[in-house]
C-alpha cells in the first residue's frame, strides 16, 4: 500500500512536547518528548524554542533549520489520543465498530 502525502492544515501545541496535527479532515496528537528527537536535536528540550515552530510545506520547521518531515509525523508516530479500549458490552456490530477505530 503506498501512502500518499497528508494535507497538514494546522498545528497546535498542546501539554508538554505534544503537538495536534490536522491532516485530511482528520487530527492526531504525537509526542515528540517520546521519540530519540530531543536527545538528537537538544534545542527542542526548550520549551519556548519547541513551540516556535511552523508549518512550511511538508515538514514541521523551527528557527535554527531543523525540519520534521510530516509524512513521518502522521504515519510512524503513534497517536497519544487513540483509545484503545473495547467495549465490555454490546452486540458483534459494536466490536467491529470498536475495532476499525482502532485500526484507522
């Protein structure tokens, strides 16, 4: 299955190194804080440096150059905001429907 390139519309920062990414009509939050990003680019660590960045094109991108490519965002990083709880009732349609959210 190839992917193709998400339309990131806005970011938004959120708690700690949490940024919310929306993308085709859809969002997802990822935590920087836990990937190897703030241990390879240490300026990220600071806060008020972490929240400088913008959108420009495809990449996440700060003052000092770095750029986080969003392909890499949306699809590698896990989403901080899935629930992935089954309901402990219902009917098989409610697992099902439980379970193509979790997969999407």
């Amino acid at each position: 299955m190839s992917l193709t390139a998400p339309n990131v519309t806005k970011i938004e920062f959120i708690d700690g190194m949490k940024i919310k990414i929306f993308y085709d009509g859809k969002s997802k939050v990822v935590d920087i804080g836990d990937s190897d990003l703030p241990d390879r680019f240490p300026s990220l660590k600071q806060m008020n440096f972490f929240q400088k960045a913008k959108l420009d094109g495809g990449s996440i991108a700060w003052p000092d150059g770095l750029h986080i490519d969003l392909d890499e965002l949306v699809y590698d990083f896990p989403d901080t905001e899935i629930n992935h709880t089954l309901p402990a009732t219902g009917n098989y349609k409610t697992l099902i429907a439980a379970l193509k959210r979790i997969v999407e």
